[in-house]
C-alpha cells in the first residue's frame, strides 16, 4: 500500500513531511516513497535524490540546471512507475512535477495523479490549468478563491483543504495591546503621540531565497535609514531564513544600524510583538497577515525576467491582498520598489494613524476567510489523497 510523493522545494519539503504524519494516522500501514528533504526525512523518507537538486527558482538558475533537472525527471518517472504505488502526489515545484507526472500519465494512465498546491493558473500562464486535466486528477489548494479560479479556467477539480499556516494558528494570534512604541516626531501627523522611552520593533523580512535576499535587502537597509531618521530609536528586528545567515550578514554590512536577527524559534512570538512590517512577496506576507501585523510588501526580479510582467493576469500579488480581492496591503514591484516609496507606506503604519486601523481591519478578514477550511488542512489532504487512492 504505497503512496508516492514528490517535493521540490523547502516549502513543499515541509508540507510534505506533515502529509506523511497524517497519511500514516489515517493508515498506519501505509508505504511512502518519493523525493522530499530534511522536514520529509524526519519522517522516515529516503528520499531519490537530494532535494537540493531540483530546487532551483528563476529562469538562468533553471537554465543552468537543465541537463540535470531533466535527468531527475526521467530518473523519478520511472521510479514512480516502478513501485505501482495507489497514488502519485505532487507537492509544488510544477515545473518539476508537472513534468514527471506527464510521463508516468502516459505509462500508467490509470494512476490517480493528486497535485497538493496549485500552480499560480490565477496569476500567469492559465491555460495550464486546461492542460493539467490530462494529468492531474483533483488539485489540493491552499488558498480559499482557488477552487473558483479552477472552475473558471476548465481545469481540474480543486479542493481547498486550507493554508498550512493554520496548524500555527495559536503561535499566529495577535495581540490586542500594542507592546511597543517611541515618541513620535512632530513633523509625522501619522505617527504615534505616546511618550518618549518605550521601542517600536519593524520586522524585515527580505525573503527565504539566496537571490531574494540579495536584491531585497540593500533596498529594505536604505529603507530603514530614511525611517530612523524620523524614529532613531526603531527596534529593527530579521527573522533569518534556515542556512541563509551568512549571506544576510554580509548584505547587512552597508546598513547603518545592525538589526537583531532573529532565529526561526524567535519568529512567531517576533510577530505578535512588531508594530509593522517590511516584506518581501511570499509566504511571510499571509504569515503577517495572520498575526495582524500591519505591512508594506515589495518584490524584485532580475532585469531579464522583469519583460515577463505582461504576461500576469492579476491586480496584485501580496497574499492577502489575492485572498481579500483588493488592495489591503501596499505593494510595489520592481522599478515601483524604491526606499523613498517603502518609508511612505510604512510611516502611518507606524503611528497611531487611520490607515494603520483600516489594514489591520482588513488583516483580520483575511484570518477568518484562511481558517473557514477549518484547523487541520494537513489531515484533509490525507484524507482526499486516500479517497482518491486506488489500492491493489
């Protein structure tokens, strides 16, 4: 009784590993194979090959990877198609698994293909959702307005089983009461008028990539340096990335101040405690949005791929902003991506100020539409991908 999974990146290593505790609570004699990491491991994986060799995002990275990714592709079809497993499950990371499940559809056509996070079909390229039927038998979303965007795209049938961030829902919560603040300048009319002595913390979350983390946070310390000039007692605070402290503490070099850095342990409990936030487009963003920390997003690419911009077919791209459909959060992209234009944004959510309360209104529309798919969307997962699982 085998089931197959396939992760290529960190993000799905993890949801990875939580889907293999839940399949094994539902069916303790349950086999699983596949290609996972170090969180899949931990549960007893031995993965194909290393993670490390398919995890790879942009386009020259992609390029400069290809006769190996290829290789990988050819190598896991046919190990899916030699175990016979009950169920082929996908785990993000489609330009990898998309291509490995198209060979095994083709060998063993009557393999239930299960993919658990959706491709961004909503955002760019849409006719892949068409294209996934020939392959894909049920899509598992994280997001709530996904189930929606397949139907309207002809694609697969789409579950939303809920964000995996739910299961830290309790870790996420806000607090009421604001724990930290500074006196505010007079020239700020946003900024917060209680007294002088006590700090505010700004978190800055440059992002969890080697690339992100290069191009975003000479940005974000210029950023900073405009902000301390209206608050030079800001409590500056980066939760860092697993393996990536090395290379933020070399960007950090030209910052003018030394923020605290912060360690995964040290991330949540961050959150409940910050006033506002800098952020780099991604999973962090609904993780802010969570635990209602007021936030200002930002997203950069390199110069080749930037032309790529006409072909998305959204309004927005932070996460809560894509769960509320409306601008919630201020977001600014590439060449829009400036210091000057950063510290605009994040001075009233600073203060004391109307657009503060009114994102921090909006933040808590997004927790409540995330968890209406209730606590638990790893043991939903499970229990869809055994449903789905033809057993010999």
């Amino acid at each position: 009784m085998r089931i197959f999974l396939i992760a290529g990146e960190t993000s799905g290593d993890a949801l990875g590993a939580a889907l293999m505790r839940a399949l094994r609570q539902a069916r303790p004699d349950v086999e699983i194979l596949g290609v996972g990491g170090a969180a899949m491991a931990t549960e007893g994986l031995e993965s194909l090959f290393p993670i490390e060799d398919i995890a790879v995002m942009g386009l020259l990275p992609v390029l400069a990877r290809l006769p190996t990714l290829a290789e990988r592709i050819r190598r896991t079809a046919r190990a899916v198609i030699a175990a016979g497993p009950a169920c082929l499950v996908l785990i993000d990371a489609p330009d990898f698994t998309h291509r490995v499940a198209r060979k095994v559809r083709r060998a063993a056509p009557r393999l239930p293909v299960v993919d658990y996070v959706s491709p961004t079909v909503w955002a760019w390229r849409s006719g892949r959702a068409r294209a996934m039927r020939a392959y894909v038998d049920c899509v598992l979303a994280l997001l709530p307005f996904e189930p929606a965007a397949y139907r309207r795209l002809r694609g697969p049938p789409c579950i939303y089983v809920g964000h995996p961030l739910v299961e830290h829902i309790d870790a996420l919560a806000p607090r009421r009461r604001e724990l930290t603040t500074v006196g505010a300048p007079a020239s700020n009319a946003d900024a917060d008028p209680r007294p002088q002595g006590e700090r505010l913390t700004l978190l800055v979350l440059p992002g969890s990539r080697r690339a992100e983390i290069a191009r975003m946070t000479p940005l974000y310390g210029e950023t900073v340096a405009r902000l301390l000039a209206q608050w030079p007692d800001l409590d500056v605070a980066i939760p860092v990335a697993p393996g990536m402290e090395s290379l933020l503490r070399e960007k950090l070099r030209n910052w003018t101040i030394t923020p605290r850095l912060l360690t995964p342990h040290e991330k949540y409990p961050a959150y409940r405690d910050a006033r506002a936030a800098l952020v780099t487009s991604g999973t962090a963003t609904l993780e802010l949005a969570l635990a209602g920390v007021p936030m200002a997003a930002a997203y950069k690419v390199s110069p080749l791929e930037y032309p790529l911009r006409r072909l998305i077919e959204v309004a927005h791209f932070a996460l809560p902003n894509l769960v509320l459909g409306e601008r919630a959060v201020p977001e600014f992209l590439q060449h829009e991506a400036t210091p000057a234009a950063l510290a605009r944004a994040l001075a009233p959510l600073l203060g004391d100020s109307e657009t503060r309360r009114t994102q921090v209104a909006a933040l808590a529309n997004v927790r409540d539409t995330i968890l209406r798919a209730g606590r638990d969307p790893s043991a939903r997962a499970a229990e869809i991908v055994l449903e789905r699982a033809v057993w010999g």
